[in-house]
C-alpha cells in the first residue's frame, strides 16, 4: 500500500459525491504515475491518450467501486485502453509512436536518477511487454495482481516481464544504476 493511497481512498470518495477539490486531489496524486506509464507506451501520443483517458475516467468516476489502490489500476486500464486504439486512430504502429529521443550517447553518472527523456529511451529499448510491466509497477505503483489484471495476463507472468525488464534496463544502465529509477522518473510530478 502506497503512503498516500489513505488520502487517495478519501479524495475518490468525496470526488464521486461531486467535491471538485477532491478530484483534483486525486488527479494529483494519479496523473504523474498515469502520465510516465502512458509516456512509456504511447510515447509522443501520451498527453493525448491521457487526455482521453481523464475524460472518460471523470464521466465514470460515479460508478467505480474500490479502494485508493483499485483506482490506480482502474486509471491505468482506462489508459492503456486508449493507448491501445490511439495508434490505429493515427494510422501508425504501436511502436512507431514511440518517442523519437534518441538513447543517451553516455548514462548518467552512477547513483544519478536519469532524465525523463533518458528514461523514455531506455524503455523504448524494452520489448514492449516487459516496459509496460516495469512502467506499470514503479511509475503507476500497482501490485503484481493488479499489473496482471490491467495487462490481462497470469500474474507469474507479469512478475517474469517486469523482473526481465528491470534486468534488461540494467544492462542498458550499468551494473551502479538504479533501474527502478528509470520507470519512476516517467512518473515524477513536473
């Protein structure tokens, strides 16, 4: 459980009773993780899918049942849902609409959190399965469970492409770097 999933849990509530406040509250708390996640796997279409996703999520906020971290996994589902149809309503592949950053020509000094853009290169670098359950874990903040469920997989599965994702990103990183980093800079408040 995330520190601030009790004020999330609280900020739901009063939000689905019509508390504007409240909304913004749990758009603050959702969004940085929800927009690093979709920057991870719509790459330059990210501020339009979540757009998309933030309307649909404030039209049906009336009748989701849950608990702060169930929210977190609504969002993200309601997200890749876009991300998912947003490349074909272009008329590009999935990974075509990637970022168009190159990959860092040096890493960032051992111990140093990378910068977003560094960050969404690596990630482009990952088989998209293993990036999205990366993103998914450590930008979103979800459990296994509901990594699985948003990505509709076994949850053994998902545990093996985020831990393969995680060891591929060190391997991009160097043996010093924190590869967890990677996926929670995506999701850093800006």
């Amino acid at each position: 459980m995330s520190a601030d999933d009790p004020a999330l849990e609280t900020a739901v509530a009063q939000a689905q009773d019509g508390d504007e406040a409240a909304f913004a509250t749990l758009y603050r708390l959702v969004h940085p993780g929800l927009l690093g996640y979709l920057r991870g796997i719509a790459g330059d279409g990210a501020e339009d899918v979540t757009a998309a996703a933030w309307r649909e999520i404030a039209r049906e906020l009336p009748r989701f049942r849950g608990d702060g971290p169930g929210f977190r996994g609504w969002t993200a589902s309601i997200a890749r849902r876009h991300a998912l149809g947003h490349p074909r309503r272009r008329g590009a592949s999935s990974r075509s609409s990637g970022s168009s950053v190159a990959p860092p020509a040096a890493p960032a000094p051992p111990g140093a959190t990378p910068s977003a853009e560094t960050a969404q290169a690596l990630l482009a670098r990952l088989p998209r399965a293993q990036a999205e359950a990366v993103l998914l874990r450590h930008a979103v903040r979800l459990d296994d469970p509901a990594v699985a469920r948003v990505m509709r997989r076994p949850r053994p599965v998902v545990r093996v492409l985020a831990r393969r994702g995680l060891r591929n990103l060190a391997r991009l990183l160097g043996p010093d770097d924190v590869t967890r980093d990677v996926a929670w800079t995506l999701g850093e408040t800006r």
